[in-house]
C-alpha cells in the first residue's frame, strides 16, 4: 500500500557528509556549524542577527526572557498577551512558562490566522490596557498574518509586535519574508516543518541586545556573549573589564536566570544542507497544494481547500470539513489513514479543547466561534516537497472514494 506522510525528510549524500563532517571534527556542541547556519539564515529572512537554540519551543522562550531583561522594552512579568487560539500547544505554553498571561481572540475561517480586526475589538473593550506587553501572531501552516494592520495596532497601545513563524519559512507578506515584520520571530526546524533539521529552532531580530541577551539566556544566563569565543588567544574582553580581584571566569558566572537551550553541530548542519533547497522546497509545496486544489475542487461544498497564494511557503494540506453532520472527521481521517494517507487534526482551540488549558474554558466558551470550529473539523495531510505526481493523485483517488462512500 502506498504511504502518503505529512512530513518527510530524506538523507541523501549531501546530508551525510554534513554529518560526518561534524563528526570528524571531533567536536559537536555548538561551534562553527551552528554560527554558520545562523548567518545564513538572517540572511534568507533578512534580519540582521538570528540565534539558534535546540527547538522552536526554546526559542519562543528564550525570545520571550530577552525582551523581558530588555532594558529599552516595557514588557514584565505577568502581563497580558494578544495571541491565537489555534495553533500548535507550544506558543501558549511558552507564554505560560516564562510568566505570562495568554488572551486568545478568533481568527479568520479561511487562513485560520487572528485577525486585526479581532485584535482591535478586544482592545477597544479591555481597562486594564497597563496589562498588556505583547502581541504574538502565529503564521499558521505558512499563511502570513496581516503584519501591517497587527504592527500598526501594537504601535497605538504601546504594545510590542512578536511573530510566531515556526510554520512559515520562506513565506512572503509585501515583498518581505515572515520573521522579518517585527521585534523579533522565531522558526522551529522540526523534522515535518518546511525547513528540517530535526529539532532545532532560531531567533531572529535586528536588535542587537536582543541578540545578545538569547545567546547568554540559552546557555543558563552566563556572562558570555560574543559572537565566537577568544578566551584561547587571551582576548577575552570580560576578563580584560573585569576588575575584581578574586579568580574570575564569565562562562562560569551567570548575570541572568536562565536555561540549557544550545543547538548541536549535527542540527546546524543537516540545516545547513536543507537551506540550499529552501526556494525549490517552498516551490515543490506551492506546486503540490495548487495540484490538490484543482484535482479535489469538485468536493468543495463538503470541503474547505486551502487558499492558493503563490507567496506561501505551505507547511502542509489544510481541510476543514464544511457539513461535520454528513461527514466526520474522525471517519474521514480513519478511512484516509487505512488507505496509507497519514493525517492530522488542526490543533484544536487551546482554551476551549486542549485538556491543559480547561481551567479557561468557561472563560472562553462560546467566544472563539470560528477557532472552535475549525479545531474541531479541521484537519491537514501532506504537501511536502518529496510527493511525487503519482502520490497526488493518489490522494485525489482515495479522497473520491472515501466521500462517494460516506456519502452512500
């Protein structure tokens, strides 16, 4: 039977050099590798520093402790912020953990993303707008969110601007790439994720102290921040400012409470080797999802298709289920996985259906009309770049059959 993934990942020549590269190098903590990737990657988004950390949920938090400690940024602890109901558990769970208070408005039914419009009614309504520190978009399954009208929002109530782009590598919003509209963003190279290394994630911004402040925060707050370490050619520059008389090492003392949040040398190259493919991989899912579009456009009054957009570098194959009466999900995805075609459910709303977050579903109930629907009828499969036309059509084949057949 043929199996149709969600993600896929292949290691070919080029990855297995990489690998052993690292290896013969006899070191793979982070070293050369990661500093690397991170040059190249500010690059392709076009920020000016990106730091790379063990995985995009770390680098949400790590973003987060960093504008925190900033001294030129009003955020603290234990205030509120603007961001989706449905997305992956990590982002609300990285606000929790790092202190603060996640407020969920609805998002679009089309692109599944929170809304300006959505944002601005919320804030229009609050009195406690002193609260509120942050807004943090999520660009979901590669859609970009409207960064403008967000980012011109944001500016009218004092509030900073941080994206969630661990779906979106490659994705472009008014000749801009995502990740490139605000603050700071940060990216998960997840091993089904647009741009894969297996774990690991970045942080990109064009702030300097921010930069610096995730390179001492992911490794337990030390005092060390620079870009490569000289302590072995005596140019330490903490040492030479230090005045204190006692013995003093600065990988050993820590200014900030941190954590162990370093990537690996084998993550940075594998990511290394998927970067030269970035633009043909956002091509190969832009072509696959316009070949699904139109080979199951005649099941649109049962199923909502993904929105086409050529600047959309598509994590995956997003349906929602338009009648969940006459169709199920749970029998839809059933009868998909028995015919080899991997799928998954679209998160489901955090505050309304993630178990984790029941304590805030009688706050929510009724109030994310669009994200509870979609949460409960949305699901997605596979668009990745190594789908080959036969596995597409297959797909084609096996969703005929399967709603000719629920529809008996």
């Amino acid at each position: 039977m043929r199996r149709i993934f969600v993600g896929d990942f292949k290691i070919g020549e080029e990855e297995k050099r990489a690998v052993n590269e690292v290896l013969d190098s006899g070191r793979i903590s982070e070293g050369a590798k990661v500093r690397e990737f991170e040059k190249t990657f500010a690059e392709y988004v076009g920020t000016e520093y990106a730091v790379a950390v063990s995985s995009g949920t770390a680098a949400l938090m790590a973003g987060m402790a960093a504008i925190i400690h900033h001294e030129g940024i009003n955020v603290k602890h234990g205030t509120k912020v603007i961001t989706t109901p449905l997305t992956y558990i990590a982002t609300s769970n990285a606000l929790v953990t790092t202190g603060f208070d996640p407020v969920y408005v609805d998002v679009d039914p089309e692109t599944f993303l929170i809304t300006p419009q959505s944002i601005k009614e919320h804030l229009e309504r609050v009195d406690d707008i002193d609260r509120y520190s942050f807004i943090l978009p999520v660009h979901l399954m590669g859609y970009p969110c409207d960064m403008d009208e967000i980012n011109k929002i944001a500016e009218r109530y004092g509030l900073v601007t941080f994206e969630d782009s661990a779906q979106a590598h490659g994705t472009v919003y008014k000749g801009k790439k995502t990740g490139s509209l605000s603050l700071l963003s940060i990216f998960s190279f997840y091993i089904a994720h647009n741009i894969q290394a297996g774990e690991m994630g970045i942080v990109v911004t064009n702030d300097a102290k921010i930069a610096r402040l995730i390179k001492k925060i992911k490794a337990h707050g030390r005092m060390c921040d620079c870009p490569i370490c000289q302590r072995s050619q005596g140019k330490c520059p903490r040492l030479k400012n230090y005045k204190g008389e006692e013995d003093f090492d600065p990988r050993f003392a820590h200014e900030l409470i941190g954590y162990n949040f370093k990537a690996m040398e084998f993550q940075a190259a594998l990511a290394i080797t998927q970067m030269k493919k970035a633009d043909w991989i956002a091509e190969r899912r832009r072509e696959n999802v316009k070949y699904l579009n139109e080979g199951l456009k005649g099941f649109s009054d049962v199923l909502q298709l993904p929105k086409f957009m050529d600047t959309v570098s598509y994590l995956a194959y997003p349906i929602v289920i338009k009648d969940p009466q006459r169709f199920s999900r749970k029998k839809l995805r059933q009868e998909l996985e028995e015919r080899g075609i991997e799928t998954r459910p679209l998160f489901g709303c955090i505050p309304t259906q993630q178990p984790a977050y029941s304590h805030l579903k009688k706050e929510y109930e009724g109030k994310l009309p669009n994200a509870d629907y979609l949460g409960k009828n949305g699901f997605y499969i596979g668009c990745h770049q190594y789908l080959e036309e036969e596995d597409l059509a297959y797909i084609v084949r096996t969703f005929k059959e399967v709603i000719d057949k629920a529809a008996g």
